[in-house]
C-alpha cells in the first residue's frame, strides 16, 4: 500500500500524527513551502514537514502544483490523502492516483460542505459533529463517502479543541481504514444532496456582538447569551467575537476618550442560570484579562 499525504496546517499534523501512530505512514508529505511567520518574519516549516522529518518521510514543498512534476515524485501509488492542505488541488492531480484521492473533512457529510464546517456546527448549536472520509471528485466536498465518525460536542468546547478532537479522530479513522479501502473492503456510498448543506468563510463584521445585546446577554436573557456564547466559541482564533464597549463618562479624567468606543475581543464565557457570564476579555491595545461580571 503506498500513498501520499497532502497537508500544511496544525489540523493536517495532528492528522498526520495519529495516522503514523496508528502504523499507517504516508510514502511522501506534500506541504506548502517554508513561509515567514511573525513579527520578526521567521522562515518557518508546516508542521507537517517538521513531524515528517522526525519520522524520515520525504517531503516536498511545491510552490505550485503541476501535473508532470507531481507524476515525476509519485510514481506508481495507489492513493493519495488530503487534509488541510491549504491550496486547490488540480482535478488531473486528484485523479492521479490508482484508487483516487481521499479527503479528510471535519463535519457528517453532507452538511457542513465548504470553508467553515467548524465554525459552522457551533454557531448552529449542534450537539454533535463527526469527521468525513470521501473520495474527493470535481466538486467541492461532494464525492462519495467511505467512512464517519461522530462525536458529542462538549458544552463549553471552542473551536480550537474541537478542532483538535475531529483532526484526531480523522487521524485515527484513516488508520483504521485505509488498509481495507486498498483491498477493496470498502464500498464508497454516494453523497445525499438533500440532506447537504454549505458554509461560507466568515468575516470580521460575522464576529461583531452589539453592546447591547451583549448587556442584556449577561442580565438573562438566555436565548441572547447562547447565541452570543457559541459565537465566542466558534470564532475563538479567526477572526475573533468583538463588541463596541462605550466609554464610561469617567474616561476623560483617566486620559481616555469621552464619548467614545472602544474595541473588545470576547475570549471566553459560558452560560449560566442568570445569563452570559464573561471569562476573558481583551480590550484593544490591552493584554487579556479574566472578568468575574460585565467588561
């Protein structure tokens, strides 16, 4: 069984991880090149190229993919794995392979298709979610599926763990799969487009909670505090949940701007019998804070 591995973010590492621990290593990890990273514009490696070394699998780094290079490098595998590889495959690439090429996606096929399957399932208020395997095709998200998993979404889990949870099950899952696919075990199960639903990648103005829903959040109004507590936990890293906090009228005598806004990231919260409780805040140009009631 030879296959490679497409994939550059932290999802695509955990995935990896889980896959190589599980006995099932990719021939070669395709990522994105060495990029700079930070304030100081460190040239930094994908996670991936750094864990593929550390097990001594060969990676390769195109800036951008053609076919006939891509052949030169792969010669002869019978599959090919995606999970978060951050660039558009070409259809010639996807098809390559003997068996095709899998995708790994972080929500049930067929809801959830598209940019933020994550986001998305958090900001509906499911109270599960799972990870797909398909044979990716021409379309987006819609080739037939080879294996799920579900699993609970937790009450106070964020993107950023569950995240992590599903790149662990999709790990896990290849592990366990991969091999009866290559014999044939599996039966591909077409898609159902009735049940599909897509998502959109989100903007800043998406994150942005009204001041005063935000108050009336954290005085009882539970369907308020909800609403706004999954927003929290889906936008956590990108692009963040924020508000306009006014002013106080004592800004002035401190030096502040009378009258005025400031800008708030809302970090953390839950919700409790008496509404929205606030757990971290960060007001603009400020560190973090932990809050104990209202920003």
């Amino acid at each position: 069984m030879r296959f490679v591995f497409f994939g550059t973010a932290e999802f695509s590492e955990i995935v990896l991880k889980k896959m190589i621990e599980g006995g099932c290593a990719p021939d070669l990890v395709i990522c994105n090149p060495d990029r700079p990273v930070g304030r100081k514009k460190t040239v930094t490696p994908p996670l991936t190229k750094v864990l593929a070394k550390g097990y001594k699998i060969k990676t390769w780094q195109p800036e951008k993919l053609v076919y006939k290079e891509f052949a030169d490098q792969v010669d002869g595998i019978d599959f090919a794995v995606v999970a978060a590889y951050a660039k558009i495959i070409p259809q010639d690439i996807v098809d390559f392979p003997k068996l095709g090429t899998i995708g790994v996606h972080p929500s049930l096929l067929p809801k959830y298709r598209g940019a933020s399957p994550i986001q998305s399932v958090l900001l509906s208020g499911e109270k599960e979610t799972g990870v797909t395997l398909y044979l990716m095709d021409e379309k987006l998200d819609h080739g037939a599926i080879l294996a799920q998993r579900k699993t609970i979404i937790g009450d106070h889990e964020d993107y950023s763990r569950l995240e992590n949870r599903l790149a662990e099950l999709g790990g896990a899952l290849l592990a366990e799969t991969l091999q009866d696919f290559h014999d044939g075990k599996i039966k591909p199960l077409v898609q159902d487009e009735d049940r599909a639903t897509s998502t959109k990648k989100f903007s800043t103005q998406d994150a942005f909670v009204d001041y005063k829903d935000l108050l009336e959040a954290e005085n009882g109004n539970l369907e308020k505090a909800r609403k706004i507590n999954r927003m929290i936990r889906a936008f956590v890293l990108e692009p963040g949940a924020w508000t306009l906090q006014p002013t106080p009228a004592s800004a002035k005598v401190m030096g502040g701007r009378q009258g005025k806004s400031q800008r708030v990231k809302l970090l953390a919260s839950e919700v409790i019998a008496s509404g929205l409780k606030l757990m971290k805040t960060q007001a603009e140009g400020k560190k973090p804070r932990a809050v104990e009631s209202r920003i």
